[in-house]
C-alpha cells in the first residue's frame, strides 16, 4: 500500500524516501521525493544504478533527467545529484551506493 507508507526523512536535508524493498545483499528499490534547492552529495555507486523521474528533474554535471525520463549508472560512476525544483522518482540500487568526502 505504497500511497499510505510514509515519506522517511534521510540524513540529507530535503530528500525523503519511502522503501519498497530491500535485501541484505544490497539489493534495494526506492522512491525518493526531493525538495526544491536539494542535493544528494558526492557519492559512488558500487554496482548499477536505474532511476526513473515520476515528478521533477534530477540534474548532475552529465545532464538533466526530467520527469517520465530513465538514466542509469554504471558500478563506479561518481556524481552530486542536484534537484533545483523538486523531484519525485524511483531508484533501483544492485547495492547502495557509498558516500564520498567532500
């Protein structure tokens, strides 16, 4: 009953997510729900990364996804996600990425 499941706040200001599934071997899918002005900071992806924009635009220095749009990401991509007017969109995660310092 994925409408009724609440939105969970993440350690990242404006970006909520509500999860479908996961496995403990890193096997995840996910919305995300991102305000207007937010960033998912410098991260690598361990594995492939699919994502669909359902709402909004999702932009990073390769390009911009917008709404009803797919970009993927190969194991080893590194990138800051940026969503300049708010964004609604799912995420298939291989593995979770791994966040990278500043």
């Amino acid at each position: 009953d994925v409408p009724n499941m609440p939105w969970e706040p993440t350690k990242f200001a404006g970006i909520r997510i509500k999860v479908l599934y996961s496995d403990d071997s890193g096997i995840t899918t996910a919305l995300f729900k991102l305000d207007p002005g937010a960033v998912v900071p410098l991260h690598e992806h361990t594995a492939l990364e699919q994502t669909f924009v359902l709402e909004g635009s999702l932009e990073d220095d390769q390009g911009k996804c917008t709404a009803g749009n797919f970009v993927w990401r190969p194991a080893g991509s590194r990138h800051t996600a940026r969503c300049p007017n708010g964004a609604t969109f799912i995420v298939f995660f291989m593995k979770l990425p791994q966040r990278l310092p500043p």
